[in-house]
C-alpha cells in the first residue's frame, strides 16, 4: 500500500470552473452525425430526425459545449450546402474522411439538435478551402436578425431569429499535412487575422480561436503557435490545443500519466502566447481552448484510410474504451481543470461513435462507454472555484512522462453552498493507494458521497449486451472525521469525493 495525502484550502485558487471545459465535439465523420445523433427512421427519433436515446445521454453526460461541424471535414466544406430544402442539397464527397456527404444535416439542424441538448454551439468557419468572405456569409445567415440576403434565407428556411452563435474556430488543424489547406503557420495566420478581423467588423463580441498545433509531438509545435499569433494576437481571443493519447506497446504506467503530458502542452502554449503578446506590447492575455482531446487508438492516423470506395457514414474511427481508457480520461480532466486560469474551453472529441462517450447500434440501442462516466461525474460535481493540489506521495517512473506522483488530483469549492468535490487518480498499475486530506480549511462536515471507478480487468469494455460492465461504485473505505477525508485508492483508478458543509 502506497500513502498520499494533501491539504485542500480555499485559499489556494486556481480560477473559476468554467462551464466551457465540458464541451464536445460533433464532427461530419464516420456515424457521429448519421446514425449518431440523427437517424429519423430510428424507434426513438423525434419529429427532426435526432435520436433521443443519444440526446438523453448528452444531456446526461452534461456537456455544455459542442464544436461543429469539423475537424478535418471543415477544411473542405461548404456550409451552403446543408441549408434549404433537403431535397435540393448537393451530394458531395467529403475529402478529409473519403465518404459521402448527403448534407441530410447542415447547420440549421445542428442548431435545432444543440436547443434540444441544452448545449453551445462551437461553430467552425473553413479557412482550407475558403476564406473571408464565406465566413462573412457564413456568419450572416448564422447570425444576421433580418432583411438582408442571407438573413432572409435562414428565416425562409424556417429559422426566424439568429441563431446568435458566440464561439467560432478559424479552421481546423492547419498545420496537419493531412489537411485540405495545409499551410504555414505564417499564411494560416494571416487568414486567420483577416478573418478575425471582418467578422468582428460584422460583429463585435465574438469569441475567436485561432488554430494552434495538432500535438504536442507536431515538429512545428510551439514555432507554429508563435508564427500563427504573430500574424494574428490582437484579432484573436485564444489558440486551441488537441491532443490525443493511446497506451503504446502495454506501457500501462506511461499511458496513466498522461496528463502529464497535457500540462507540459499547456504550460508551453501559455508561455508561447505570453512571450509574444510582450513581444508585440500587447497586454491582452490569450486564452486556450483545448479543442479537441480524448484517448484515440491510432490517432497518428489523423485521415481516411486510403480506398477505392466514398462510403456514406462509413465505421470510422469507433474506439471501444476500457476501464484504464476511462482512468485516462479522469486524469485528463484532472488536467484542464488544474488550468483552470488559461484554459476556458475544451472539447473532448468527439460525442458520438467517433471515438466517443456514447455508442450507437443502426437502429438499436444506445449506451455509455467507459469514459462517458469520469466526464459525466465531474461534469455534475466540479463547481465553484478549482483548489490547487499540492500531493505528498511517492513518485514513480514512466518512459514517456519521466517521474511523475503516484496520484493526481484536483479539487473545486462551490462558496455559496460549501459543496466540494476532490477528484483523484491513482496511476499506479499494481499498488492501492491510501488517501489522507486534510479538508478542514473547507469546513466539510458530511462526506455525501464517494465514487471510484475501478476494475479487476483494466481492460473491460461496456458493450450494447452489457451496457454497465464498468461504471462507478460506492467506495466504501471512504470517511470524513476530525477535518480529514481517508479513502483507499485501488490501483488504476479514479475517484470522486463530494463533501457538504452540513
Ligand atoms: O477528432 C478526429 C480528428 O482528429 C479531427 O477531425 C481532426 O481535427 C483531428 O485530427
């Protein structure tokens, strides 16, 4: 057994929670869209087409924001066509992912499915294939109230008022060589600023992200981010980060401090973005969506397999998550909240099927994968202010992330109500773990409830037969006396405590 512990104190604050760190991310890719959250021959679709299975369990899952409609598809698409009658939208094929586009969906139904799911709208522009004016257009017919050419095709499409969407990505990715429109940091940088700079002029309050790197492990990483802002700092409000993890060749350890990696990707951009707003005398600090970030199997395979084929809604990218999968992810969350100060957006990518929280058969069933619960759980619980973590624990080694806590943890505070919630990894593959915090700075006095999702297999799945395979569980180790919460962490591990004032 392994020891940890740690004090928690309101006077260590990192930032607010923003609401914006659990969004996700619906993409034109594989079965996100068809036969993810639309499919109107489905036994629970409703009178749009939006299956309502899926929509109860985003709702449930409790994402706030979703960034549409790419990704990779983005960088090649014409919003134009999948706005009017359906029956005169264009087939088109869709480069980035080699399928078919019916553009059945298109931004009006996005919309429509957004209301329903009680979510933001995150909408991204192509500066691939296109450019300033189509994003002016774009955010005319999105945004415009009335009278003028493209604010009267909404309203004739059956959407009266503006949609009034805030938050937009400048493109996508663009330093992928996979991309359509891949560029240079400079040339992306310039378009982006251009295109900043017209939509602001259409309309002012707009949040704008600039595209940054694709990875931490881009060759260009950090010299992308400084050419893109150089061209770009004053027009843009934040810069996005992704990145995607995969345990590599049964490297357990490494694979679980992942969030290593995620800080250090954090830390980087933030300095980046700070050295050249001083460069430029610019007082403004930009901000960080991490835009897209998830655990994907093969994601150094960021394209369409090359086939013969342009298959409608193909299986794509249908990750089956297992329990260390969901650790992972509780870890990663553990991350972006910890950044709470820098990173006021992110989405974990993507929603449905596309490796994902939630799971859908054609025609069938919908459920929670293995990481729809560490999302959902801090999604509900994390509230108020992030307390910073300073953890007393033994270190231990892994290849990829060097020595790194045994645990990782993060706490919120609501003031209001007195409601906290500490949320804990244990990243050891083979040892538990037993907790000591000291939370008497918080006034807790009644432990609520204390949840860990663990299992004798790290490699269990939830599947459409067995939907509830892995899920969280009563830990029953847990106690709240004399100030001071105690749990026994199992290894390969995540936890949440919630605490209340009386
Ligand atoms: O989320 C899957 C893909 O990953 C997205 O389309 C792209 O932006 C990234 O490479």
């Amino acid at each position: 057994m392994h020891h940890a512990s740690f004090t928690l104190d309101p006077a260590f604050t990192v930032a607010p929670v923003n609401r914006r760190t659990f969004g996700g991310f619906v993409e034109h890719l594989g079965r996100c869209v068809y036969t993810g959250i639309y499919e109107p021959d489905h036994p629970t679709a409703d009178a749009d087409g939006f299956r309502r299975d899926v929509l109860d369990l985003t709702r449930e899952l409790g994402v706030t924001t979703v960034r549409y409609p790419g990704g990779n598809f983005v960088s090649g698409y014409r919003w134009e066509d999948g706005v009017g009658p359906r029956d005169r939208r264009p087939v088109r094929r869709d480069l980035a992912w080699h399928s078919t586009e019916t553009n059945e969906v298109g931004l009006d139904e996005f919309m429509r499915w957004s209301a329903k799911a009680g979510v933001e709208p995150m909408m991204a522009v192509n500066l691939g294939t296109r450019g300033v004016a189509e994003a002016l257009d774009l955010l005319e017919y999105a945004n415009h109230p009335k009278g003028t050419l493209l604010s009267d095709r909404r309203a004739a499409n059956g959407t009266a008022e503006p949609h009034g969407i805030t938050m937009w990505c400048l493109g996508n990715e663009m330093d992928g060589p996979w991309q359509v429109g891949h560029t240079t940091a400079r040339e992306y940088g310039r378009l982006a600023g251009q295109t900043a700079r017209a939509m602001r002029m259409a309309q002012p309050g707009l949040e704008l992200v600039a595209c940054g790197s694709s990875g931490s492990a881009m060759a260009t990483f950090g010299a992308w981010e400084a050419g893109v802002l150089a061209e770009c700092y004053d027009a843009v409000d934040a810069i996005s980060l992704h990145a995607y993890y995969e345990e590599h060749d049964g490297d357990l350890a490494s694979f679980l401090a992942s969030g290593a990696d995620m800080d250090r990707s954090i830390d980087a951009v933030t300095a980046t973005a700070d050295a050249v707003g001083a460069r430029l005398g610019d007082r403004k600090r930009i901000r960080l969506s991490f835009d897209e970030w998830n655990v994907w199997y093969q994601s150094r395979h960021r394209a369409a397999a090359p086939r013969e084929d342009w298959p409608t809604a193909p299986r794509l990218l249908e990750d089956h998550y297992h329990l260390a999968d969901a650790v992972v992810v509780g870890g990663l969350l553990i991350a972006l909240l910890r950044h709470s100060d820098r990173v006021t957006a992110a989405c974990q990518a993507q929603l449905v099927n596309v490796i994902a929280p939630i799971m859908t058969e054609p025609g069938g069933r919908a459920w929670r994968q293995t990481v729809f619960h560490p999302f959902a759980e801090t999604a509900r619980a994390a509230k108020g202010e992030v307390l910073r973590v300073e953890p007393v624990a033994p270190v231990h080694p892994t290849a990829r992330h060097g020595d790194v806590p045994v645990i990782d943890a993060v706490a919120t505070r609501d003031a209001a109500s007195g409601a906290a919630a500490v949320f804990v990894l244990n990243r050891s593959v083979d040892t538990a773990v037993a907790l000591d915090v000291d939370v008497r700075g918080l006034g807790a006095e009644r432990l609520v409830r204390c949840a860990t999702l663990a299992d004798a297999d790290v490699y269990a799945v939830n599947t459409a037969d067995e939907p509830d395979r892995v899920a969280p569980a009563a830990n029953r180790t847990a106690e709240l006396a004399d100030g001071r919460l105690r749990a026994v962490l199992p290894p390969v591990s995540w936890t949440v405590v919630e605490l209340a004032t009386a």
